[in-house]
C-alpha cells in the first residue's frame, strides 16, 4: 500500500515549554487494520503554517525515514504521514 499523505493517528508529548514530541503512529493498512510505528528519532521541521517532523521509525523490521505533519492553517487537526 501507499501510504503517501495517509490520515494517522499520532501519539506524542507536549512539554511545558510548548514543543511536541512524536512517539508514535498509527495508519491503517489495505486491510483496514491499524499499524504501529515507534519513532526511533526525530527532528522538528516545523514551518510557518506548518508542524512537521522528520523521523525515523521501524517498518516491516526495517529502519524508514518518515515526515509526520499538519496544517496550522486549516485547524482541522489531522495529521499525515509521507514515506
């Protein structure tokens, strides 16, 4: 499956200073069950408008290089993944 800018369920940490950590993700596969995957490490590359990391996450047992993000703009809090 592609999961080009899939829809995610994300499971983070907000800190007190008021940045976000990404822990984990969820997305549906093909067959309509949900996928874990844990961030191994991660960089905030947030833009105006824009929340968005760079992380590293295990997939099928092998290290993949994700971008989770979500639009400031539309507000609509959903967050999305590109592989």
């Amino acid at each position: 499956m592609n999961y080009e800018n899939s829809k995610i369920d994300l499971i983070c940490q907000h800190c007190m200073d008021g940045s976000i950590i990404p822990i984990k993700f969820r997305v549906q596969d093909e067959d309509g069950v949900l996928q874990e995957c844990h961030i191994k490490g991660y960089k905030d590359t947030s833009e105006a408008g824009m929340l968005s990391f760079d992380c590293n996450t295990i997939v099928n047992n092998m290290t993949k290089k994700v971008k989770i993000y979500t639009s400031q703009i539309s507000n609509d809090g959903i967050w999305r993944v590109k592989f």
